[in-house]
C-alpha cells in the first residue's frame, strides 16, 4: 500500500496575513444590523419549515421582513452619504 502525501506546506488559519484588516473589520461592523436581521428572519422561516403559518407567524414573518428592510435602508443611506467607507 502506498500512502498519499502533501508536497506543499501546511496552511494554518493563524497566518498573519489572513487577519482581517481593520478596515475589513469596520465594514462587518457597519453590516451587523443588518446581518442580525437577516438572522432573525432565517429563524422564523426555519421554525415555520415543518408547519403551516397562522396569523400570528405571517405576522412574525412581515416583522423579520420589514427589519431587514430597514436596516437595508439604513446600510443604503450610510454607504451613499459616505458614513461608512
């Protein structure tokens, strides 16, 4: 039997170089509302995989929506004023 090897070095996930920059970091702060919404909406729709909705999950559902919605606006607005780079 003859075994299978690597000939190239092994890349490790504590390189310096695959930090992430700060500027990088800033982006995925300015995002996070909006990555919390789209979160929160995922949840309601995966909860409501294995059932029909009522009213009271269609309602859930619109919520979830409209906040994505909104924070949508808001990261919009902020990358068009220039708020966020």
């Amino acid at each position: 039997m003859s075994h299978i090897v690597t000939v190239q070095e092994a890349v490790t996930a504590f390189a310096d170089w695959l930090e992430p920059t700060a500027a990088e970091l800033d982006a995925i702060d300015a995002e996070m509302p909006l990555i919390r919404a789209e979160v929160e909406l995922l949840d309601v729709r995966i909860t409501l995989l294995d059932r029909t909705p009522n009213e009271l999950d269609q309602r859930r559902i619109r919520r979830a929506g409209h906040k994505v919605l909104a924070a949508r606006t808001v990261l919009a607005n902020a990358l068009g004023s220039g708020e966020v780079a």
